[in-house]
C-alpha cells in the first residue's frame, strides 16, 4: 500500500506523540521533500523539528521533480506535492486535512483520508482511545467543528 501524506496530519501527531499509529496502520508512509522541509522549518514545534531531523525508517520522503507549473488553486507547497507525488506514485490513499486541498484531490482521482480519519481507524484497531485523543488534538489547537465531533464519538 502506498501512502502519501501532507504535513499538518504528521505535525499533530508528533504533538500528541501519536505519530506511530501511522505505520501500525499503513506500515510505510512517503511525503514529498517539501513536506519535511515544513515540518524542519523554524517555526515548527521543537519535538516535530527534532523528529523529522532523524525520520524513523517507515518514514520515505521522496525528492522528485514534480512540475511547478501545474496549479492547484491556492494550495500550500505541501499540499501541492502530496497531490502530485500521490499521483506519480499511483498512492492508495494520500491524507490530507485541508478543505480545498481534499477537495482537488478527490476531483483528480485519489482516494483520501484526514487525521481525525485516522484517528478514527486507530481506534477501531484499538490503538488509542478515541475521545482521549481527540481532546489531546483540540489542546494542541487542532480545529474540529462540535457537530463533527459529536458524529465521531456516536460511531464509535
């Protein structure tokens, strides 16, 4: 299975020291090198900085020369990359958080999951406890609307 991520999902797991439920779940993940330069930029979080200073083997980030030219509407450099790296790689799935960012994905083709996706599917696994973990992401400033939430935990 191939696996392409954005940064923000592995930022916020890195801030609830979650990030492991990644490979227990997808065993390899792949970012483009944009990806772990956002993650090693200076204002990133010192724990995330560290991590993605020595990546733990699952971790592959991909240099490519993936077109410039090619525009996705206002997406970040990330965002851009993933979805253009998930498509070069033929990826399973490509996660991504961002609203516009899952939207252009799903219109060219790819199948997507966000983190609370994730999160979700760690539960299921039973990984993690699920309302635990979602409150760990709203203390580390992850936004989820209360009517989401509220869906989330009555599936569980």
């Amino acid at each position: 299975m191939i696996v392409v991520s954005d940064t923000s999902p592995i930022c916020y797991l890195l801030l609830i020291n979650q990030i492991d439920i990644l490979q227990a779940l997808y065993r390899v993940i792949v970012i483009p090198k944009i990806v772990a330069d956002e993650l090693g930029a200076s204002e990133s979080p010192p724990g995330v900085k560290s991590w993605i200073a020595q990546p733990l083997t699952w971790l592959q980030i991909q240099s490519t020369e993936l077109p410039k030219s090619i525009e996705l509407g206002n997406l970040d450099p990330g965002e851009r990359d993933a979805i253009l790296l998930a498509e070069q790689l033929k990826a399973n799935l490509v996660i991504l958080d961002d609203k516009s960012a899952r939207r252009i994905a799903v219109e060219r083709g790819l199948k997507i999951i966000g983190l609370l996706g994730i999160v979700k599917d760690a539960d299921r696994a039973g990984l993690l406890d699920l309302e635990m973990t979602f409150e760990q992401l709203q203390d580390v400033g992850f936004w989820v609307s209360p009517g989401l939430l509220e869906r989330l935990l009555m599936d569980d």
